[in-house]
C-alpha cells in the first residue's frame, strides 16, 4: 500500500461516514405508517409514545393529557376531522377513538389473516392496504363514496375530504376513488406524474415525484398548491390542511408553509428542526428533533401561537421488525424501540443534503461562465482550504478520541477488539423457500432481507456501530483466583459450553459469573476450548442487548482461558423448572403462566436480535433452558456462545459444518440428520423450550417415575396440542389458566408446536414467534381474550 495515500484515504472515508450518518427528516403522509395525528373539530393531537416496551399511544385534549388502551401496543395511528384510528402492533387489529367521547377505543377490524398497513383517515373514512398485496379497502364509508378497486395494488394511500388517493405499485401513477367527481378530477390533475409520496389535504393533494420535486394538484382558493420554488431533493415531511400546505426542508429538518391567508408563519418554530409533520383542517404540529417533543401552531390551535404540548417524547417513525436493508436504521432506534424492532429510515432512500437550507429566492438566469479574475481564484482557494481543513480538524479529534477511548497511547493495559472467528463470515438465512402449508395460516411477519453493502449493514445494527464499546476488559488470573476464592467448590454455580461456572466477587464490588475452560492438557480437548473461548469473546465483546448475558472481561494466561459475565442472581430457566426443590406449587415465582410467558418472550427476543438484528447475524446452535438464564429483575437472558457461527448469507457463503452441534433433545433433527445448518435450527431448540415450559417436562424424560422409556417432550406434547386438549399436559405446578390466560397459553402452545416441524422450512421465523408471544403477553394482561386458535399467525420462509 502507497502509505502516502493511507491518511488521506481515512480521512475521505470518515467524512464520507459521517454524511452516510446524518440523519433523514423522516417523511410522513396521512397514507403511510405515521406515530403523530391530529383532529381539527376538537383540536387534539395524540402520538405512540417512544422507549416503552408497550408502545401505547398518549393524546392531549383541552389542557390534559389521556392515555388510549394504556395496554395495547400500536405500530401506526392515523387522524380524521374528529375522531382517531390506530394500527395494533402485529398489524391485524384497528382500534379507533371520538376525540370528542373520552377517547374510548372501539374495535373497527380484527383478523389475523389479513393484516393492513398504510393506515389513512379522511373525513369520514377509514383506509388501509393489505400488507404484501397491496389492494386498499375502506370502512365507514356511505353509499356515494365509490370504493378502491380490487385489482389496483398500492405502495402508499392518503385521504382528503370525500376522497382518498394512491400511488400505484409498478407504474407509480396516481389512482383516486371516493365521491366520483373529487375523486376523477383529483387523478386527471395528477395525469401520468411519476410520485414517490403522496399526502391529501382537506381539498387538495401534494406529493413528491420520482426527480425529488414537489408538486401539488387539487383546490388553489387559498394558494396551497402554489408550491415555493426550490431545487429537487429540497422538501420532504409534507403536511396538508384544509387552505395551508407545510413541508420540511432535508437540509436542516426546517418547516416552510405556504397558502392559509398568511396565518401559518414559521417564525414561531424558528430554529426548531423537525423530524415529522402533521395537520388537521387549521394548524400545523410537528414532533422535533432535539428531544421528540410536539409544537403545534396556526389559527385553530393556542391563538396560533407555537405551542409546546405536554405529551411524553413520541416515536419519530413506528418500530417494525425488519432489518430496514432498503433506507438503513434511524438513529437510536434500539433504544427509542426499547430494544424490540427498528425504526426504518423511510423510501425513497435519496442522499442527504448537507448544510445550511438554501435562501429563499428566484432561481439564478442561465449560467455564464465569467472570466477568471484573482478574486474568484481567491475565494475558492479559501473555500477549498476551509474544506480540505475542516475534515482534517475532524479526523484528528476522531483520532484523539480513539486513542483515549483504548488507552493505545497512554500505554494501558490490552483490550480485546471484536475480531470474527475462524469461520466462515456470513448473515442469516432462513431455511429455504418460502411456503404455507394447510395447517399454518398466512403470517402477519415481515420477511427479513437482508441486502446492501457489509458497510450499510454495519451502521443498521446495534452490534456493530461505532456508539458500542466493542471491547472487553482484560483481567488477570491472579485477580480471578482470587475473586472466586481459588475456584472453590462452593463457589461453582454451573457448567457452559467448553467449561466450569464460578460466582466471583471482582476488587471494585463487582458480582460476576466466571467460566474457567477445562484445565486438561489434551490436544484436542485444548483445542476445543480454544475454539469455544475465541467464539464467545467474539461475539459477546460485540453484542449488546438486553436479553443477552453481558461479557465483562477475560483472561488468557498460559493454557488458562477464562471468560467474565455479568451475574444472574436467579439463575437458568432449567434449574427453576426441574429441580426438585421447586416443586412445591407456591415457591416458585415462575408458578404463574405470566411469567413463564414474559420469561419466553425475552429470550426469542434475545434470539430474534441474534437473527435479524446482528451484523453479521448469528446462529446460536445450543438454544436450550440451562442457556436461558434469569437476572436479578427476573428478566431472561440469553448466554453460552461457545457453539454459536456467523450464518451464511449467499450460496458462495454457504458451509455445511463437519459435525452437528448442540444438546441432545433440542438439537434440530434436519440439522442432525443432513449437517446443514440455518437460523431455523435456534427455533427447533426454542420450541423445545416453550413446550417445557408448558407441561414441565424435561426435554428427555423418563414415561413414569420409577424409570420407563425415554420420552422427548416433542413427541409427548405435540400430538396432544393438535388434538386439542393442551389440559392435559400442563404443567400441574402452575395454577390452572385463567379466561384470558387460557388463550394466552394456547397460543405459546400452537406457536411451540410450528417450532418443532421436523423441516426448518416448515417452522417460524424469530420475528413471528416475538409477535405472537408479544400477543400471548398482553392476553394475560387484558381482561378478555380476542384470539382463536384456529387461526394462529405462523409461516415458515
């Protein structure tokens, strides 16, 4: 390598990284998954809140703020002239609400075979598309409203007054319905315009086409369609109300509105940048990027005057279970999503603008190229300088930063940096083609591809961007020694993958978990716990979740290899399920089917992260309940990576291991049987676990108590589960389930049972177990159950 060009190479690549991170004002249309809404008559204004493991929705009304089905988890929320709906998270139920009666929700739809997204409210009516399809159906509508054809398939919908429009899936024209005339003339207007967004106001509808300019077509009474001049890719984030249009400039996240009789001036939100944009019939809110709050303005809202609501922080976009490998990931999503799903930057995926918003002002005439003067020459020269300077002054504080945060310059002790394994690198696949078959029901999942440059990945995931510490502490043996007492006996709390299990209490306080590997001296035995040592430090020193057993530090000494975790003081999943000494019905907090449903969720949810979420992504390969361990706050984590390989992601990538790998009685028999791995071989192994929590059982148990024939917990419970009588096999320690919970359990039950299909094809995807468990969950939270078996949402890919 030229080392001349090396500086200069890390600097363009650092500013060329820091563009990729700027963050996109999120566009929002009435028609499209929003998280903010707003009705004109009354004025409210309501949101999904942010960082809550329920993303309930919060609305402010008069002077107070309510919350809406506190307990119900939504994805999407949409606003008429007077009343509210919101898309559940799951996308198979619609919740609405009158903002004039006590925002109390009624049930519009349910049904968990045909789930809907592009949630868009007009006047009166309710419009969604079917997820996947397309096709757009409308509720609340009378008989001169002309209904959406069956055969139009639509990427994005919005609805104005007696109207609604969309953007066609391949051809990206304009189709509308509703009353037949707005409708007809509304579509002409648009003729065969190219759009990419789409938002209808009260009589009007702007949108942006497929050159990034902003056009509008419709009622011009109130000049709301005399769009502002600007260049393409200069708006995004539109909101439209019944005279007045608003849109946010990319460059800085600023709002500039046009039309309304001159009474929606910007100089009240001067200075704010805003991540979204919404309005109702007269005002304007907006949810803003310093700390997600909501300003309102305009004539019908607070004298029209900007005004900060009281809302808690609200979501910038909806947190989905997707990889979001066309835009990339907003920034901070896990943290904004509580650490279950993304929030996908959104399409069309247009490159950031940088600096300052341009003034507003007549295009400049044709260009003439003047004649060169030492001025001119000058001024770019200083320009060049400020430039060239600038990314020099920011790759050096990167540099110092850097060299700090590792201590490299200041001579401190070793840190282990997240290198890959010797494996084959690779992402995650998912058994093969995709196919339904007579017993499982379409799924309300999203698929998740994975596709784009490692580089891109690399910034949409939690384990690998740079706001991580990708790095373990380095500790001595000495130090462990003397921390776990010299590896007492009283102090060994398991086994792992390759080693002993040790509590330990560090110098500084610290409780910790240590595993110390076997101490023979045998090649392979010493290879073994090499290979297993080198897999975990890998992998955990890069990932950060919270259903996840943190790595503190490690060891490497000699033969010595010892790995450092964070201390589960209520221990494994197994040992609260089989020990003998929990038998007793009221010892036991996991003696309630709530909790053993919570416990279940947090580790898919650990493994789901492992899946979609890591980059590259993982298969764990020994998912089993001893590796499902429980902290302090009874929240359940995921440990023991001794076993776990990158996935491969393309045929190229493809590797068949030697050996199958795993513990008899979760291992996926496809697996064992053929030697070929993929992601679905976790899910095999955490069906296992759900049907041990249900009846009890081991994963091999002994048919009656003075010994008998082993039996796996597969064969004893799944035929049972498809003849409908789950009763029978439930665990007796529990007490039995009540209205609600019986619902709750059938479900874990039929999900456990997709788990365990003998073909990986066949089984669930993570996504798809998170979802229904998620749903299991808040069935024993509610007072009365809404899900029938027979129509269990799994699919295999």
């Amino acid at each position: 390598m030229n080392n001349n060009k090396s500086p200069f190479s890390l600097t363009l690549f650092l500013f060329l990284l820091l563009l990729l991170l700027s963050p996109l004002p999120l566009s929002r249309a009435l028609g499209s998954a929003a998280t903010l809404a707003v009705t004109a008559a009354p004025s409210a204004v309501c949101g999904v809140v942010e960082s809550e493991p329920t993303r309930s929705i919060a609305c402010y009304l008069d002077g107070r703020v309510v919350p809406v089905a506190p307990n119900v988890s939504f994805s999407a929320i949409s606003g008429g002239r007077s009343y509210f709906c919101g898309l559940r998270s799951g996308n198979y139920s619609l919740l609405c609400w009158d903002a004039l009666a006590s925002f109390q929700s009624k049930r519009l739809y349910n049904n968990d075979t045909v789930l809907f997204e592009n949630l868009a409210l007009g006047d009166s009516q309710v419009c969604a598309t079917v997820v996947g399809a397309g096709t757009a159906s409308c509720w609340r509508t009378d008989a001169t409203f002309e209904l959406p054809s069956g055969s139009d398939r639509f990427s994005s919908i919005s609805s104005g007054s007696g109207f609604s429009c969309g953007i066609l899936k391949g051809s990206d024209r304009v189709r509308c319905w509703g009353v037949e005339s707005v409708a007809r003339k509304m579509e002409a207007e648009f003729a065969n315009a190219s759009m990419v967004s789409l938002v209808a106001g009260e009589s009007h509808v702007c949108g942006l086409d497929s050159g990034g300019y902003l056009i509008c077509r419709g009622s011009n009474d109130f000049g709301q369609i005399d769009v502002p001049e600007g260049e393409t890719l200069e708006f995004s984030g539109l909101a439209l109300g019944a005279e007045h249009s608003c849109a946010i400039r990319r460059s800085n996240g600023s709002v500039f509105c046009w039309g309304g009789r001159g009474l929606f001036s910007v100089n009240v939100t001067k200075g704010v940048s805003f991540e979204a944009i919404v309005s109702a019939a007269n005002f304007t809110c907006g949810l803003t990027t310093n700390n997600f709050s909501v300003i309102c303005w305009g004539p019908g809202w607070a004298n029209g005057s900007a005004f900060e609501v009281p809302l808690p922080p609200i979501l910038p976009g909806p947190c989905v279970q997707s990889s979001c490998s066309e835009c990339g990931i907003y920034p901070q999503s896990e943290s904004l999503c509580s650490g279950y799903g993304n929030i996908c930057k959104p399409k069309p995926c247009w490159p950031q603008i940088p600096g300052p918003a341009p003034p507003q002002m007549a295009p400049p005439p044709a260009a003439v190229v003047p004649p060169a003067s030492e001025s001119n020459t000058l001024t770019k020269g200083l320009l060049a300088f400020v430039i060239v300077g600038s990314v020099g002054v920011v790759a050096g504080i990167c540099t110092v930063i850097y060299c700090l945060w590792t201590g490299v310059c200041l001579g401190k002790k070793k840190i282990h940096n997240s290198v890959q394994p010797r494996i084959t690198r690779g992402g995650s696949i998912n058994g093969g083609a995709g196919s339904n078959n007579s017993n499982s029901p379409p799924s309300r999942s999203f698929t998740i591809r994975r596709q784009g440059s490692r580089i891109m990945r690399r910034q949409r995931s939690g384990t690998s961007s740079t706001k991580h510490h990708d790095r373990a502490e380095e500790f001595t043996f000495a130090e462990l020694v003397a921390a776990t007492d010299n590896f007492a006996l009283e102090n060994k709390i398991g086994a792992g993958s390759y080693g002993v299990v040790y509590r330990g209490k560090l110098v500084d306080g610290r409780e910790v978990a240590i595993k110390r590997g076997e101490t023979s001296t045998k090649v392979k035995k010493f290879q073994e716990k090499e290979s297993a040592f080198e897999s975990e430090l890998a992998f955990l020193s890069r990932l950060h979740h919270k259903h996840l057993v943190r790595l503190v530090g490690f060891c490497e000494e000699k033969d010595e290899r010892l790995l450092v975790y964070e201390y589960m003081k209520n221990g494994a999943l197994y040992d609260h399920l089989h020990d003998k000494n929990n038998v007793d019905k009221s010892s036991s907090v996991l003696n309630s089917w709530r909790m053993r449903i919570k416990l279940a969720l947090d580790a898919s949810r650990g493994i789901e992260y492992l899946h979609n979420y890591a980059v590259p992504s993982i298969i764990h390969r020994d998912i089993k309940s001893s590796n499902i361990l429980i902290d302090a706050t009874w929240t359940a984590r995921v440990s023991d990576f001794g076993l776990s390989m990158m996935s491969p992601e393309s045929d190229h990538d493809y590797h068949r291991p030697v050996k199958a790998a795993g513990t008899v009685g979760y291992i996926d028999p496809e697996y064992y049987g053929l030697n070929v791995l993929t992601a679905k071989s976790d899910v095999y192994g955490l069906g296992v676990v759900l049907l041990e929590l249900l009846t009890g059982k081991r994963a091999i148990f002994k048919s009656d108590e003075d010994g008998g024939t082993p039996v796996s917990v597969v064969d004893f419970a799944v035929p049972v589960i498809m003849a409908g009588e789950l009763a029978k096999i439930l665990d007796q320690r529990v007490a039995a389930p009540e209205l609600n919970e019986t619902e709750a359990v059938e479900l874990v039950a039929y999900t456990a049972m997709h788990c365990v299909n003998l073909e990986g094809k066949d089984r669930p995807t993570m996504a798809d177990i998170v979802a229904n468990l998620e749903r299991a969950l808040a069935l024993c939270d509610s007072s009365h159950g809404s899900i029938s078996s027979g129509t269990i949402s799994l699919v295999s890919d």
